[in-house]
C-alpha cells in the first residue's frame, strides 16, 4: 500500500470515496478499514483547510470545494495514467479506456464491436457506461463519448462516425385505437412520447409544401433514453420519435408502424466521438476512435 502522504493515492482515495458515497465500500476496494479511510479524509481536509465532505450517518456529500477537489483529482490521475501509459508503451496501446455512450446506440451498435476491438489490442480494458446523460469529457468523467446532434462549442476534439435517421413510430394497437395521423397537425390530438432532457425540446421536425417547420407536441410521459421510448411505444402508449437503428427490428416484424415519413424532413442526426485532443491523446483512445469510424461508416 503506498504511504498516506503521498498525494497521488490520496487522490484516489478521495475519489473512490465520493464514487462509492461509504467509507467502508471505498475502503474495501483500497483495502483500509472505514476509520483509516476517515483519517486519511481528514488529513486531506487538514492540508487543505477546507471541509470536502458532509458526513451524515446514512450519507456522504461533497461541499463545494470537494466537488472542485474532485474533478482536479480525477483530472490529474487521469494524466498520471496517460504518462505511465505512455511510457511503458512499446508499441502497443494500453491502459484502461473509458467509453460513454447511449443506453440504445451504445446495446445495440457499439458493444457488439468491443469484442473484435480487444481481441485487436489486448492491452487495453474498456470499461464502458451506458447511459443517455451527457458526461463531462473535459472533466475527465469518461476519455471517450459518442454524442448524437449538433455538438456544442467546446475544446474537445471531435471524429464524426456517420449518421442516425429518425423515425416517428407506434403500435398497430395503439393507432388501431387512436388513429392513424395523416397529417402532422393531428399529432395534437395524439400521445406523443418526450424526452425530458432540459437539451431536448418537445418539438418535432417535419416537411411541407411551405418548406421545414417544428411543431410542438405532447404527452402523458417523458423518458432519459430512447429504449424507454421506444418500448413505451410497443406498448401501445403513444408516439416516439426514436432512432430508426433502435427500431429496425421491430418495424420490419410489424410490432411497429412508421407514421407520417412522407412528411419527414430527412431527420438526420450526426453521430460523433468526443474526446480531449492534442499531443497528448493516449494512444488507446486514438485507436479506438478510428476503429469506431471505420466499423461504423455509413
């Protein structure tokens, strides 16, 4: 075990503290018991003479400055990771790399290709999270993101790996029930099903004879990803506009309908990977992001 001096494991501990939210848990992983892991809390505290965290006895939160002391922790043994990486590199990448992608595109189009990509480079360990939230890449949250849509202003360097169409789409049952919309204006009359991402307006694009126009929806349930969208849609609850990747199977066994294509504007969103440019890119994260756009183009 290293010393309790030595910043760098601190930092660690810190970090795996705030991940697990127990003493006992992030001491079991470092292999202290939960009164050391105390101590060493406290001695961090001490050297920087700021509180980090609130101890309750059902939970730990962060203040203000642990959350600062965090996101600088994980950033710097980021960068000690990458330099160790780097420096016992002979050639062949390695180290662990960390992926970020959606609940959907992550199941269904890039996990499927991890298997071919370790079997590739066996160095390295993926450790992939997928989830429909939007990581902090540049906070060191994840070293690789794939990211649907226009991407915002940002340093992070960006590969895009092709393009994902979407679809409106529901049930035979449902629009047995309901009805079929034949117009998008009747969609007002209709359960359409959201995101509730604060990102996502509850708008969705179509083409007329007067050119491109969004038009406002709504309905009774709003999800954080588009597999709860889409299966809500299985179920006879509404509409979703969805991926049309995540849906193919469905619609080609009937269990879904495509509605409204003929007023589809070519609703397309760019897919992309994301990740911290520069000199400095660990070669792990540079092979993986070319093998993605080669598996994935077009």
């Amino acid at each position: 075990m290293r010393h309790s001096s030595d910043r760098a494991w601190s930092m660690e501990l810190f970090a795996t503290v705030a991940a697990t939210g127990s003493f006992s848990a992030a001491g079991r992983m470092m292999d202290l018991t939960p009164s050391a892991v105390a101590r060493a809390i406290d001695r961090i505290e001490e050297r920087l003479g700021a509180r980090l965290l609130i101890r309750t006895t059902r939970a730990l939160t962060l203040t203000a400055e642990g959350q600062a002391y965090l996101q600088a922790a994980r950033r710097i043994l980021a960068d000690l990771d990458d330099s160790e990486a780097a420096i016992a590199d002979q050639g062949a990448p390695r180290g662990r790399l960390r992926v970020s992608a959606g609940l959907s595109h992550g199941r269904l189009a890039i996990v499927p290709l991890l298997g071919e990509f370790v079997a590739l480079h066996p160095g390295i360990l993926v450790d992939i999270n997928l989830t429909d939230k939007v990581v902090d890449i540049a906070g060191g949250q994840a070293d690789v993101g794939i990211r649907f849509g226009p991407l915002p202003d940002s340093l992070l360097m960006a590969r895009k790996l092709g393009e994902s169409r979407r679809v409106i789409v529901a049930s035979p049952d449902y629009l047995a029930r309901c009805g079929n919309p034949q117009l998008p204006e009747d969609l007002l009359q209709h359960n359409c099903l959201n995101f509730n991402f604060r990102r996502a307006e509850p708008v969705w694009p179509f083409r007329g004879p007067g050119g491109d126009y969004a038009l406002a929806v709504n309905g009774n349930m709003e999800a954080n990803n588009g597999e709860s969208l889409s299966q809500l849609a299985l179920s006879g609850v509404g509409l979703a506009r969805v991926g049309a990747f995540s849906v193919e199977a469905d619609i080609a066994a009937g269990r879904l309908v495509p509605v409204l294509e003929t007023f589809n504007p070519g609703d397309i969103e760019a897919v992309h990977a994301v990740f911290v440019g520069g000199a400095n890119t660990p070669t792990r994260v540079r092979v993986f992001v070319d093998f993605l756009a080669e598996r994935l183009a077009g």
